[in-house]
C-alpha cells in the first residue's frame, strides 16, 4: 500500500537531514602536527627533531604559493627551513614530501643512499627548480632542499592530528600567500618549532606561545606537540589523534624522539661542561630536564600509517582522543 503523503513527507525531511548532516562533515578537514625523530649527526649534538605542519585540505600551487586542493590532492606539508633559497617556509605535496614520488605505490619497502638521492633528484628537476639553481642540494651537515623531500628515509614521523573548519584554511591560504617569504631564520628563537607553534595559535588563538618553562623560552618540535596534546584534552570536539609514519628502512639507522631543549643538554653532555662553568647554571638545566622538560607524550598508542594507507590521515573521521599512557 502506498505511503501516505504525511510518512512521505516525514521521510523526505529525514533524507534532507541526513544529506545536511552529511554535507556538514564533508566541509570539515585535517590537519597535523609533524613531530619529526631527530637524525644522523644531529641525533648526537641537537636531539630536539624537526617540526612541520600538513594540511589535508590546503595544497601547492607551488613551494612559496598555497591553494585549495583539487580532488584526489592528498595535501601539504609546510615548514620553515634554514637555507632554501631564502624563504622563511615551503610548502611540498605530502607524498614527495615523505618518500621523493607522486605516487605512494612507487615507494620503495628499503633503500640505499643510491636510490634516496636519485629520487631526490628526479623530484627536485621536476618540481622544486622554481626555488634557484643557486640553491644547493645540501649534505648531512649543510641541509638545503634535501630537507624538502624524502623524510621518511631520515626520520620517523609522529603525526599530531586534529581537525580544522573549511574557513579556518581559507584564511590561513589568504594570510599565508599575502606575507612576506623571507627568512629569518635563527635556531634559538626563530626555528622550525616557532613556526608550526605560530600556525596552530592562528587555528587556535592565544593557546601557543613561547614559555619561559621549560626551556628557557626556546621552543622544541616535541614542546609545540605537549601543548597541542593537552590542548585537545581540554578541546575534544578538534578530535586529536596521534599517528606514527615509520621510517623507510636501508638510508638511516633509527632516529631519536625529539627532546625538548634542557633534556637535549642533559642527553648529550652538554651540561657537564655548562655546570663547570657554573654550577648555578648546570642545576638549572638539570632541574628543568627533570621537572619540566619530560613531556610525555601518548606515542605507544599511535596508529601505524604505511604509504598505501596514508589517506587516513587526511580521512575525515571521529577517533576516540588517544590513550593517556606514558609515552616517550
């Protein structure tokens, strides 16, 4: 028997909302805080890692210009290096960003330094000319735009996710591409680690800043995830997830988690010698590391994300906030 025109209007009104509640998610986006594993030599004399941002939404029009992503775009990693062609951040596609191609089922499972540096190469003649020719490749001391592509033969990478809305981005798109490219580039208070603590205090006002504990007022890779981390506890509707992006196996032998900077002087030694030219100083930095500079973070419970899986990071979904354990 046919529907009596009242259950049919009912029922178109509960279709209408499905569609809306639907269309709703669609517009909402991903984001994440890259918190990257500490390499090669500067594993030994500066463990506190490198800091990046990628957007699901946001893509490259090209490494100085952003623009909204088409379909089928996979986002942009964006970050602040020391010596690229004198631009103060960079944006590369996630992808190269991580393993040197455009298509994750080009990924090699194990690689050599052969193979690393000709990826690197091919992506670098393809896409990144546009930065000068005068900009050098860069070796493990120097970096240049080697520190752009393949970072997932050098570094394993916890991925810090959270949500953003659609006009957040576009925002961020317009002030972005309207400032000034340059670099000022300093290690202690102008790095990595400040420029992803000032984009999420754009997506987040007046929740990131720099802190005078721990630390000193400089600010680390793994400071900027601490606060984000806690952040999402007070804030569960941005729905933080933390996920691990393994390193590739064959070019770099395992990376050290980012520390924060007192905890990097005790790691290394350096407070040895800073506490025989004072005491007072060296007691400082020991109580900092122990009192403050922990950090810990929820890393065990981090979801494993291969290159054939890597569209969970950009996938619109509610996970539950991440397990409260120890971490590292």
């Amino acid at each position: 028997m046919d529907a009596t025109p009242f259950a049919r209007a009912i029922r178109c009104i509960f279709i209408g909302f499905a569609l809306l509640v639907g269309a709703c998610q669609l517009i909402r986006a991903q984001a994440a805080f890259l918190m990257e594993d500490a390499d090669g030599i500067s594993r030994a004399f500066d463990p506190t890692g490198h800091a990046a941002i990628y957007f699901a939404r946001i893509c490259a029009a090209s490494p100085t210009q952003l623009r909204r992503c088409g379909p089928g775009e996979m986002g942009v990693v964006i970050s602040r290096y020391e010596r690229v062609g004198g631009y103060d951040w960079l944006a590369v596609p996630l992808i190269p960003y991580l393993y040197s191609v455009e298509d994750p089922s080009m990924v090699p499972a194990r690689v050599d330094r052969n193979t690393v540096e000709e990826l690197r190469q091919s992506y670098h003649e393809a896409h990144l000319m546009s930065l000068g020719e005068d900009v050098p490749e860069g070796g493990r001391v120097r970096r240049g735009w080697n520190q752009l592509v393949g970072a997932s033969y050098e570094r394993r990478i916890y991925a810090f996710r959270f949500e953003t809305t659609e006009a957040q981005d576009d925002a961020f798109i317009a002030k972005m591409n309207a400032a000034e490219n340059r670099s000022h580039f300093n290690i202690v208070f102008n790095n990595c680690a400040d420029f992803a603590d000032g984009v999420l205090d754009f997506y987040f006002p007046h929740s990131f800043h720099r802190r005078l504990a721990p630390d000193a007022g400089i600010v680390t890779p793994r400071q900027v995830a601490y606060e984000l981390v806690q952040y999402g506890r007070k804030h569960p509707e941005i729905h933080l997830t933390v996920m691990e992006i393994p390193l590739v196996r064959g070019f770099r032998g395992r990376g050290r988690v980012g520390k924060s900077a007192a905890e990097s002087l005790v790691v290394t030694g350096y407070v040895g010698p800073i506490a025989l030219l004072s005491p007072y100083a060296g007691g400082v930095v020991l109580a900092h590391s122990l009192i403050w500079g922990r950090e810990p973070l929820p890393l065990r419970s981090a979801q494993t994300l291969e290159p054939a899986t890597l569209t969970a990071l950009a996938a619109d979904r509610r996970h539950e906030p991440f397990e409260k354990d120890a971490g590292n």
